[in-house]
C-alpha cells in the first residue's frame, strides 16, 4: 500500500466545535469542554490497585465510587475490578508503558480508551439540577459528595460522572453522543435563559 503524504499537518478539531455551549444560563449552569486526555480503562483484582502506584504517584481507589488525584492524574473507580485513569494527554505514549511495568506480575488489563471519550466541565449553582433531568442518582452535596465518580446515564446516554467541586462536575461520554449530551443539557437548563 502507498504511503499517503499530507502536505499540511491534519489538524484535529473538537467534537464540541461548533455546538452551542454559550448560553444566558451560564450562570446557572455553565458547560465548558474540558482538554483533549490520555485515558484509561485498567481492569484487575487485588493487588493492582497498590500497584498502579508505581506508575501514577497514587494508588487507585478502592472505596467504592471515589476518585483519587496527585499531579495532574486521576484515577475513578468504576467497579470491583475497574477504574478510569485520566491523565494530560502529553502522557498518552508513556502513562500506559508505566502502568504495564508497575503492574508486572499483577494479572491486569490497561486498555487506552482516550480516542473514545470527551468530557465537559458542569458548573454553577443549578449544575446538580439540571443533570438530574437525566440522570437518577441524588446529585445532593450529601448524597453525592466531592469526590464521589460513577459510571451512570444521562437520558439515554452512558456517562461518567465526576463531582469535582460542589458545584462543579466532570462529565466524561463517548465522543459520539457528544452532540446529544449538549443538546440536552441545553434543553435542561433553558428555563434559566
């Protein structure tokens, strides 16, 4: 097969460019895109949690539904056996080679899933309110504290889940749905325009 020369760098674009994130309910409930990241899904059974520290600085969680974070990482616990590792994407050729020598000998999965994900950032006062429009978890403070991840649906949609703030969430869908999550947390926060 011919090697296909471009004559111009290929130029990546957002999948939120062009969607409408601005809005009179901002103050509400601002949506921002958050920055392209390396993400990953590691899937493994006692032990790897400990020794993933190796690689990130942090173990990964093992409370259910927590987040752990140091130096620009995190890591979201999704399951017994699963966590999202999120991380600058300057890290996307190095983190996964890390985590795969911090977890020799360790049975373990590391799958690089950042192609698939886009995240937005979820603030203001009315942030809780308008995701529960969609989502049926109690987005309380109480309930659903800083800190608290979890993998969970939007209306129709699978989303991550991440408050990182009282009134701020990390909202982490796949890539194609990305036009829909917009549309509808657009819908839902209409009645502050």
């Amino acid at each position: 097969m011919a090697d296909v020369a471009l004559k111009e760098p290929a130029l990546r674009r957002s999948v939120f460019e062009g969607l409408p994130l601005a809005s009179r309910a901002a103050a509400a409930c601002a949506l921002e895109p958050l920055p392209p990241a390396t993400r990953l899904s590691v899937r493994g059974r006692p032990g790897v949690a400990e020794a993933a520290a190796g690689a990130l600085g942090f173990p990964l969680p093992t409370d259910v539904c927590r987040a752990a974070e140091a130096g620009g990482r995190a890591a979201l616990w999704l399951g017994p056996d699963e966590w999202l590792v999120i991380a600058p994407e300057a890290e996307a050729a190095t983190l996964p080679a890390a985590l795969e020598t911090a977890l020799a000998g360790v049975p373990h999965a590391v799958v690089d899933i950042s192609h698939r994900n886009v995240a937005l950032a979820v603030s203001g006062p009315a942030a809780a309110y308008v995701l529960n429009h969609g989502c049926p978890l109690d987005l309380s403070l109480s309930a659903f504290p800083v800190g608290m991840a979890t993998r969970t649906i939007l209306g129709k949609v699978e989303v991550v889940l991440w408050r990182t703030g009282p009134d701020s969430f990390r909202l982490e869908c796949w890539r194609t749905f990305a036009e829909w999550v917009v549309a509808f947390l657009n819908e839902a926060r209409r009645e502050f325009d």
